[in-house]
C-alpha cells in the first residue's frame, strides 16, 4: 500500500512538471504571434523608421528597481506626477516581450510553490513580514506571518523568527524581501541568511543580498531583492533572515517570503 501511494505522489509530481512545460510552451507560442503579427503589421505601414512608443506601469514590465543594461536606451521609466508608481515607455515590441516574461515568471513561481507544498520531503514557506518593536527599536531579525498561506512539513518548526531543520541533508534555501528607500538615507540596504548550527549555536552568515544607495530607487517605490542555494543542514540546525534597515520593510504577502526545502 505505502508502494502504491509513493508511485501516486511521484505521478502528481510529474503532472505537474509536464503542466509547467506546456503552459510555458504555450505563452511563448502567444507571445510569437503576438510579435509576429506586429512586425507584419508595421512592415505593411511601409516599414516605419521609427517604432511606436507603448508606455505602461514599470510593474507590468518588471522594472520597478531599475533598467536593466541590455534595456538602457530601449526603455525609459518616468515618474508620474501624484503617483507613487512609475511609468516605462519603450518601442511596442520591447513592452510587450518584457511583460510577457514577466507574465512566464509568475506562472512558474506559482508552479514552483505549488510543488514544494505537494512534495513528500520537509519543506516550508514563510510569507509575508511581521513587524516587532523591542524596547522602541525595530529588531533586526525578520520575523515572519505563521498563517496561511505559510505552511510547515515533515517535521519542519519555526519559533521565533527561525526554522528548524528536522533531518539531516541537502536544501534548497531562499528569500525575497520588498523595502523602500529612506528619504536622506546614504547606506546600502542589505538582507543576510544566518545559519545557527546545532553543535555551538554561534550564528554564521550564508547569504547575503544588497543594493548600494546609487542603484536604490525613488523614495516610495518598492525594491526586490532575492536570492537562494543549496546547503548541507543537519538536523536541528535554525535558519533566520537579518535586514540592515528594518524601518523600510514594505508589508506585503505576495513580495517577502522565506523558505526551504529538502533536495
């Protein structure tokens, strides 16, 4: 019976893959005829010199942060007067690609969640921040919404800001933090993954993420920083995430999470 059941597991876990593979499939199919028709379209114009300019939410495009190099002069990003949101413009065909992607991405993260959750081995999600004051002052530590959508597997706590490894093994390790920039601030923001090992309980660094002052966006438009890897946990080891400027923190569900999950 426990044969038939890990069989069972092992053939949902592939469903899902394969219904990651073709949904990716088909939005870049759409995403084909959609440029495709396009450029058909503008070459029946007479082969237009220059491309029309479409402009959009940054968020829509994924560039609330910054531009990336490949897409300086493709893509500017305006501020918009009684707004905290930005606007990008660029040529059509540019927007349409970046929100596209962006469109893949979010289709795979939601995939990606969904199997971890459905996996068999240890694993855990904590989403979105839960601001705590101590004596008057913001911690350091981030600690972490325990309510759903967060959930906890195979033997997998959290207390008081940190997860606990229940076995001994390989994990995938990672986090997303959403903050904004101080007005008049000159340091760089930055989010560390500190592992506690159960033998001496002396904290050590694992990961580490920043963003300089001259790369931070305007003052109220939020910054994501993310990052994740592979370690050799045992068990009873504690993980937590440290941010250096805990006042800019932006509450949000769908932006800061902390996981793991055994390989």
């Amino acid at each position: 019976m426990q044969i038939m059941k890990e069989k069972k597991s092992g053939k949902n876990m592939d469903k899902t893959l394969m219904l990651l593979k073709l949904t990716t499939i088909v939005l870049l199919a759409i995403f084909i005829a959609m440029v495709t028709m396009y450029l058909g379209a503008e070459h029946q114009g007479n082969q237009m010199e220059i491309d029309q300019t479409l402009c959009v939410s940054c968020d829509q495009v994924d560039l609330t942060d910054n531009i990336s190099r490949n897409l300086r002069g493709a893509v500017s990003r305006h501020e918009v007067q009684g707004s905290y949101l930005s606007e990008c413009c660029g040529k059509t065909s540019v927007i349409l690609y970046q929100m596209v992607v962006k469109k893949l991405q979010m289709r795979k993260n939601r995939l990606s969640q969904a199997y971890i959750k459905c996996s068999q081995n240890p694993s855990a999600q904590m989403n979105g921040i839960v601001t705590k004051q101590s004596s008057g002052e913001v911690e350091d530590v981030i600690h972490w919404n325990t309510t759903l959508p967060s959930f906890l597997k195979g033997g997998i706590g959290y207390r008081d800001s940190r997860l606990t490894v229940s076995n001994t093994g390989y994990y995938f390790v990672y986090f997303q933090i959403q903050s904004e920039t101080s007005i008049g601030s000159d340091d760089t923001q930055r989010h560390s993954l500190y592992r506690i090992p159960s033998e001496n309980g002396e904290a050590e660094m694992l990961l580490e993420t920043f963003k300089p002052k001259c790369e931070a966006p305007t003052h109220g438009v939020a910054s994501t920083s993310n990052i994740g890897a592979v370690f050799y946990l045992k068990a009873h080891d504690e993980l937590f995430v440290n941010t250096s400027q805990p006042e800019n923190l932006v509450k949000s569900i769908s932006g800061n999470y902390f996981g793991l999950f055994m390989t």
